[in-house]
C-alpha cells in the first residue's frame, strides 16, 4: 500500500499529533440558530484530542503507520518523557487507566485497517474510526479489570463499574464528537491527497 518511508513520515506525523492532542481539550460551538442572539460560543467536550490524533494517523496513514506512531508514544512516555497527561515514566504500567494508553496500538491499527480497504467515503472513514475507538475502549476496560483484580494504584478510589463510567461512558460522548471531526478531515485530506 505505502512504501516504507511514507510510512514513517505518517508514523512521525501521528506521534506529534498524540502528543500534541493529549495537552489540547476538545471543544464544541453552539449551534448557528444561537448565533444572532448570543454570538458564537464554545464549550468544552470534556476529553482531549489524544484520541482523534490516534483515529486520524490510521485513517491517513494506514494500519502500520497508525499502531507505530502509538508504540512510539507509549516508548516515550514509559521511558520518563513528559508526553502522557500527568508526567511519564515505568509506574504509568500500574495505573489503572494505562489500558486506554495501551489500547492505542490496536485502535489505530484497527482503524488504519478499515479506514484502506475501501474507497475513501464519509460512511466507510466514520466506521473505522468508531471501530478503532471501540477497541481502545474494550481494551482499556480489560486493563481495568485486571488492575481491580491486582488493586494497582488508582483503584482504591473509586468501585469498579464507576471507574468504567468515568473512563469509557462518560467520555464516549465528547469522543464520537472528536471522531466525526476526523472523519471530515480524514475524507477531506485522503481527497486532496489522491488516495
């Protein structure tokens, strides 16, 4: 499909996005019939760009390119660079919402995976990037499981099902808002880029 440097030109583009996306909060605008009373406002969705950035290297980049840029991130951050959301380092493996991290690499592989084997559609982009976003899910719930099962560090907070709440269902929302941005901008870049 890709030949090996094209790869890893969007294996470092998705690395910079990552990084980058998990500083930037993702915000949404009040709908157009508001704007003449109120002006145009924004809101927070209340979930970063992390994983848009992850959904957007697979859709552009392909299956490769997406779960390279993501070992990548995870290789940074778990040898003491500041790129995940609250520092780095080996003792993020303990946490128990590392599972979201770690899903990553099969979520933009997924995706990527999806996102080529059709032609570039809005409908065929959007299922890849909701599959690629269940798998990070699913495996970020596994990895909590496990961690309640082995009382990791951040389990004694919460019970079980409220950490599933407050890292997956709460946050799903505000992400297939993310994934409907990358969507268009997956559609609209693979159209400009021929492919």
């Amino acid at each position: 499909m890709f030949a090996a440097s094209n790869q890893l030109l969007w294996s470092m583009i998705g690395l910079l996005l990552t990084m980058g996306g998990t500083f930037l909060e993702a915000h949404g605008i009040t709908f157009p019939g508001s704007w003449s009373k109120y002006g145009i406002q924004t809101f927070s969705l209340g979930v970063t760009c992390q994983v848009g950035a992850v959904l957007l290297v697979g859709c552009l980049g392909g299956k490769n390119a997406g779960a390279l840029s993501q070992i990548a991130y995870l290789v940074m951050g778990l040898t003491l660079l500041p790129v995940f959301a609250d520092g780095g380092g080996i003792g993020y493996v303990r946490l128990s919402q590392f599972g979201y991290l770690l899903g990553f690499i099969p979520g933009a592989w997924i995706c990527g995976l999806f996102a080529f084997k059709a032609r570039p559609r809005l409908e065929t982009l959007a299922f890849s990037c909701i599959c690629g976003l269940l798998t990070i899910h699913i495996c970020g719930i596994t990895y909590l499981m496990i961690s309640y099962f082995f009382q990791w560090k951040g389990t004694e907070n919460l019970p079980l099902i409220e950490a599933i709440l407050r890292y997956s269902w709460f946050a799903i929302p505000g992400q297939l808002t993310v994934v409907c941005a990358v969507t268009v901008i997956a559609y609209v870049l693979r159209h400009l880029m021929f492919y």
